[in-house]
C-alpha cells in the first residue's frame, strides 16, 4: 500500500508522516530529503544551481541512499546519505533550503529521482511525503493527502525547529523564503506542488501531530471497511 503525503514547506509533512509510518509498521520515503542532499552536494561542489548541466552531470555521479529504523519510543529514524556520508544535518541548513527549489526544477533532476523513487517504493507498504507524489511519482497511491498550515504557523514551526538546532532565525526573513520556496516549487513547468485531484485536505494550524495521525487513520479505517 502507497500513502502519498505531500503539501507545501514546512506545513508538517516530515512529523506526520514519519509518526504515521511507524504507527502503521511501513517504510517511510523522504524525497524532500533527496532534493536536498543533492543541493547540498552542489553547493560543496561549488557548482552554480542555475547550471542545468553541471547540477544533472553530478547526480548521475553521486549515490543517494537512505535508511530507516526504530528509535526511542518507537519513533522512526530516517537517515539519508551521500556517498555513504551521512547528511541529515547539513541538508536541514538555511542555505540548502534557499537553493533546494532551484534545483529540483530540471525535469532530468526530477526524472532520475522519480526512478529511484518508484524502486525504492516497489512492492512494499510506505508513506512517501514530497511535493509530487500523488500526481506524478505515484497517481495511483491507494492513499492521498494534501497537508496544509497557514504562512503563519509554518513559519513559527520551522523557526522553532531551527532555533532547536541552534541556528539563529529571522522569523519575517523565514516567512519570506518559505513563500519563496512555495511559489517556485507551485510554479515550475514540471511536477509542480499541487493538490492531487482526488487528495485529502488536512489542515494542521490549530491541530497536534496526534491529531493529524488519528485523523488520517481514521479516514484510511473507514474507506479500507468501503472496499
Ligand atoms: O519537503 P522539503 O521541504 O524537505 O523539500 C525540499 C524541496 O525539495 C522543496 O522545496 C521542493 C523539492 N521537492 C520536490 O521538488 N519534489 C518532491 N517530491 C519533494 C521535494
């Protein structure tokens, strides 16, 4: 079974559907997180991310891999890398996310990453979050959610996540990039962030986690007992 879970930046995406994995016992994808680990590789690379050609010829170089685990308290731990290093750190930086949306734009980019995608995908249960997987990566996810927050709270739960981290923040400089980033990614010729026809809307602003999960499986329960 296919759970596609996209929505635009910072609306909770990651939270819930890692939690919703590990409640559900699937494998979980992270294809923001594959976006940004090869930004982060162009920007080490000093490669310019408006370079089509460089940005396309390092990907095909480059081995994106990921793993998952058990936590603490049967949190799911999902880890990326890049040439066996690990990344998870370095592709949460301000500076990754402000480059990410350039360079997920190139159709070349996108199609390599949906390949690898739909082969990790294959044959099991998993909750995959991004910005295209319901319409493009997978159109025919058994599940489909479209998960949402006004500017206002998005913002103040990734300035949150960041200050955690130590990592000094702007909140109206933060506000600016995510609509930023939003508009980039809505916008682009290929696979733009859009609502998947037949998506379930969850609006998070005044929700919890907890009550995002219980309000997705419950949906999942009823129409699995429809079938
Ligand atoms: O979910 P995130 O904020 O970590 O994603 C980072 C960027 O990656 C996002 O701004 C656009 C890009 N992305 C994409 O183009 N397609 C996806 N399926 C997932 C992310």
């Amino acid at each position: 079974m296919i759970i596609a879970i996209d929505g635009p930046a910072a609306s909770g995406k990651s939270t819930i559907a890692k939690r919703l994995a590990a409640k559900l016992n699937f494998n979980y994808l992270d294809t923001g997180a594959m976006y940004r680990a090869l930004t982060w590789k162009v920007l080490q690379e000093k490669i310019n991310p408006y370079d089509e050609d460089r940005v396309v010829n390092l990907l095909k170089k480059i081995k994106i891999s990921q793993n998952q685990e058990i936590g603490e308290n049967k949190s799911l731990v999902f880890s990326l890398y890049v040439d066996g290093e690990k990344v998870d750190e370095e592709i949460r930086s301000p500076l990754v996310s402000q480059n990410v949306s350039l360079v997920s734009k190139f159709l070349k980019v996108r199609r390599a990453m949906v390949k690898v995608q739909r082969k990790i995908s294959k044959g099991g249960n998993i909750v995959v979050e991004g910005r295209d997987i319901g319409t493009v990566v997978f159109p025919h996810a058994d599940f489909k959610f479209f998960l949402t927050a006004t500017l206002e709270e998005r913002a103040r739960r990734r300035a949150k996540e960041l200050q955690e981290k130590g990592i000094p923040v702007d909140f109206e400089t933060l506000k600016k990039e995510i609509v930023l980033r939003d508009k980039i990614d809505s916008s682009r010729e290929h696979s733009p962030l859009k609502k998947a026809k037949e998506a379930i809307v969850i609006d998070s602003t005044n929700l919890t986690p907890d009550a995002v999960i219980e309000k997705i499986t419950q949906i999942i329960k009823e129409r699995r007992k429809e079938i």
